[in-house]
C-alpha cells in the first residue's frame, strides 16, 4: 500500500528550524512513507542530506520552486 | 477609566518591561489615567542563568531568588495567579480563580518551559540543569562524581542556546580540580551536522573541544533514555552509554497560547519582528522567550526587546499612537569557557557573531553581572 507524503510547510522558519521540523515528521511517520519539507532556509539543501545518510534513511532529492525548495526523505526503517 | 495595560509573566521581561513603563509614566500612574497590571504564575522571581553556578556549587539558590513585589516600581499592581486563557474579543485575560482582568493593551511574557516528557526514560535517567529542581539534583550526582562517562545532549528549541557548551567547559575544567579529569570521558553532543546552531561559534568549539579532549557527536537527537541499563539511544541510530546523562530538553511555549487559539507550533506567539506585536492583534504584543522569532531565547533579548515595547506601550497608551522603535535582533551571550575565563557573543538580525578570546576578565564581568541582574530587572540601571 501507498502511503500518502507527508508535507511540512517550514517556510519563512531559519536553520535549524525546516531540518528539526523534518526530523520530528520522520519520527512520527510510517516506515517507507515520504516525508517532504518546504524550506526557505537555504542551509536546509545542505543539512537535510547529510542527516538523512546518517540516519539511514532515503534522500529523495531537491525541487527548486524559485523563493523555496521542497526537499524530499524516504523513512527507511 | 483609566488605560489598563496587563502583562501576563512576572519573569525577566515581564518584570523589565513592567518597570520602564511604570517609571516612565508614573505622574499618569498617579492621576489616575494609566493602571499596570502584572500577572503572574510565581510570587518569587528566579535568575535562571545562575542555575549553572548551583550545579558546580558556586552560587547557592537563595542567591538566585527575589519575592516579585520587592523588583516592581512604584504603581504597578501584583496579582499571583495564572492566566488559563485570553478572550480576545471581550479583551479579558482569564485567571485559574476564575476572575477575569480588563485590558487595553496586552503584553505576554510567558517563556518558555522544557518538555521532558516528548523522550521516554528520560525523566527516570537523564539529569538537567534548567530547574531549581534540577539544577540541585546534579549538583548532588557532581558532589558524587568520582570519574565515569558523561554524556551531554541538546534538544531543540532551547533557551540560552551557548548554556550547553558552557556546561560543558566548566564540568571539564572542574573534573581537574577535582583531580579527576584522567578518570572522566565527556561526550558532547548535538542535533545538528556541526556542534552548535550558530556557525561562527560551531567553528570555535570543533578545536576547542579537541584540545581539551571533548568527544563531539554530531547529529544525535535524542529519542529514549534506557535508564535502567544506562543507554542513551538516537534517532539516528547511535547508542551512548552513560554514568551520567545531562539533558537540554527541547523546549516549547506556555499552554496559554493554544488555550487562547493564539500560539502556533510549538506554542510560541507569532510574532512582528521588529514591532513585537503578536500577528492579527493590535493589542497584543510579546517579548521573551514566548516569540517565534529566529533569534536566541535569552534573558538578554527579554531586555533589549522590552526597551523597543516599553518605548511603543508609552506611545500607545497615551496617544493611541502607532509602535514607532523597532527591535533589531540584538542579543548578547556570555559564554563561560571554563571556571576562570569567557568570552561572549554580540549580534542582531543583520550582524552573525563572532567569537573573540576568552578572558580572565570578561568572566569576572559576568559574575558581577550575576550579582546585579537585580538593578536591570528594576530598570534603574
Ligand atoms: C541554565 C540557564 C542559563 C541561562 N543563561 C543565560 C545567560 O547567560 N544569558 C541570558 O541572556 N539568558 C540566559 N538564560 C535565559 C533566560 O533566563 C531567559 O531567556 C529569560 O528568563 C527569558 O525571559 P522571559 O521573560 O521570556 O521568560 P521567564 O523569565 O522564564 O519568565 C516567564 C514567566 O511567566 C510565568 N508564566 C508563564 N505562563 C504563565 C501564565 N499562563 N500565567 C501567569 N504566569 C505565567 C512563568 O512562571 C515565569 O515566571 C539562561 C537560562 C537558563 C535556564
């Protein structure tokens, strides 16, 4: 079964806000759900991938939608 | 009928902005055309910046406390309850004993608390120092300490974001005093991929804490504490034992913002960064820690903020003018890197810090700072 993404609007908050607000939806989220944050905080590109590896789960990847990014992680285990 | 003016808090910038209202204002005070209320939840004030010389037994807690009425000017009235909610539309602030307060303007003070409840095992095994309560708890387990393995870990948001590492540096210089620094591991660690939020002060500590033999584990965010088998576990995956485990928690905003329907996540007020007024209410402005803004949670914010609002709340209650000063960011952090020296941080929205040398006598400012705090709270200095 399909789990529906689920999308944090973490914009207009700075660093660390959108990577916390990441972590907090991963914790609560199903295994093999998709959890998309919405950032304005360009350190976020950087960080989210680099915790993501850490913590074992899947970086989707970046959209770039011009004043923000929707920065996507696949919940591993 | 007078302006009624109701600031709910009696903490640091409560009591600030209490006070330079009411001096400012006192011959309308005394006529009868303004009336200050401040409500709040504690009778006897607590400089918190002092728990951490409880913890290493350099200030004792009497030290720290005042009785609220004996830090207000003159003409403000002190009510001891709680405000349970805001009726925004009947401008009335709820109280616990069920009475109601009038007001015209508003301003909420109410901090910010810590949420120890958000990771399981951590009440039973993890000690913190963001209490009286657990400021004295660790100050017996460091009266105990013999050497072992301890563990430092930050849950965020959180007030004072340099206490950590103060913590930190001043545990290690009192291992060696103590004599016992070579039976001691400290491990240091962090939710983020670098040792602190602010970059200029991340790279700081990284050779710091080298020197000193301070482990830094970066990415950990803190999910259960085994305490019976003393395993601190990640949500990345990293398991620390520990002899002895001391927590930042994550922090959140007083239950009256949601009871109010005014707060946002984690309860804080949003907030208008350069005015203070909480979003949609020309009435209702904040300062503190309560905010929502990207900035420090500091003591010293609580002051800077509360002259640009005091400035403002002049205006507004005489002339029903605009808010005309704006709050630019600043804030200002003494960091302790050790019992003998600091060194401190200065910035605002526009200006990231920098960190200069640490000093005998930037420490040594900071202790009389933590004797006099009392005269700022007053605003008389
Ligand atoms: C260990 C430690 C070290 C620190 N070190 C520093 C430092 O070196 N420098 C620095 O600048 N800052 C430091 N701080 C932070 C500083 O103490 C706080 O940022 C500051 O007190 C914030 O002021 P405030 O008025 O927003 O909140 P507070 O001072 O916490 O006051 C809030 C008040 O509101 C009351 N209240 C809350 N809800 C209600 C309600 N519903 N009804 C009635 N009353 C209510 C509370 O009881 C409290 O009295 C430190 C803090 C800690 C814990």
């Amino acid at each position: 079964m399909d789990l529906a993404p689920l999308r944090i609007d973490a914009r207009g908050s700075f660093c660390p806000g959108p990577m916390m607000e990441l972590i907090r939806a991963v914790k609560g989220a199903d295994v093999g759900q998709v959890v998309v944050v919405l950032s304005t905080d360009s350190g976020s590109k950087k960080d989210i991938p680099m915790w993501a590896q850490k913590a074992g789960h899947e970086f989707l990847g970046v959209d770039e939608h011009g004043d923000y990014d929707e920065i996507s992680v696949r919940k591993a285990h | 009928m007078p302006k009624r003016l109701v600031i709910v808090g009696a903490g640091t910038g409560g009591l600030m902005v209490a006070n330079f209202v009411a001096r400012d204002l006192h011959s309308e005070i005394e006529r009868g055309e303004i009336g200050i209320t401040l409500l709040g939840e504690q009778e006897t004030y607590i400089y918190q910046p002092g728990y951490l010389y409880v913890v290493f037994d350099l200030m004792r807690p009497a030290q720290l406390m005042r009785p609220v009425r004996e830090l207000l000017a003159p003409g403000i009235r002190f009510v001891h309850d709680r405000a349970t909610r805001i009726d925004t539309g009947k401008r009335q602030v709820l109280r616990s004993d069920g009475d109601a307060l009038d007001y015209d303007v508003l301003v909420l003070a109410t901090g910010s608390g810590l949420n120890l409840d958000e990771v399981p095992g951590l009440r039973e095994g993890g000690h913190w120092f963001y209490t009286l309560a657990g400021a004295l708890r660790l100050r017996d387990a460091l009266r105990r300490w013999h050497g072992g393995k301890l563990v430092l870990t930050v849950g965020v948001p959180h007030k004072c974001p340099v206490a950590p590492l103060e913590f930190t540096m001043m545990f290690e210089q009192w291992t060696r005093q103590r004599k016992v620094r070579d039976k001691t591991e400290i491990v240091y660690t962090y939710p983020l991929g670098r040792a602190h939020s602010i970059q200029a002060v991340a790279d700081w500590v990284a050779p710091e804490f080298e020197a000193r033999n301070i482990a830094i584990e970066t990415f950990y965010n803190l999910e259960s504490v085994d305490h019976e088998k003393r395993v601190a576990h990640s949500l990345e995956g990293t398991d620390l034992p520990y002899d002895l485990l001391v927590s930042v928690p994550a922090h959140q905003g007083d239950e009256l913002g949601a009871a109010s329907h005014l707060s946002g996540a984690g309860n804080w007020y949003p907030t208008d960064r350069h005015n203070l007024r909480v979003q949609g209410h020309d009435d209702i402005f904040t300062l503190g820690d309560a905010t929502d803004l990207p900035i420090s949670k500091a003591g010293s914010v609580a002051h800077f903020e509360a002259e640009v609002l005091a400035d403002n709340l002049v205006g507004v209650l005489t002339e029903g003018a605009q808010p005309t000063s704006q709050y630019n960011g600043r804030a200002f952090c003494f960091i302790e890197t050790g019992l003998e020296r600091a060194t401190f941080l200065s910035f605002d929205y526009e200006h990231p810090p920098t960190v200069p040398e640490p000093t005998n006598a930037v420490h040594w400012f900071k202790q009389t700072y933590n004797r006099i705090h009392w005269a700022n709270l007053k605003a008389v200095m």
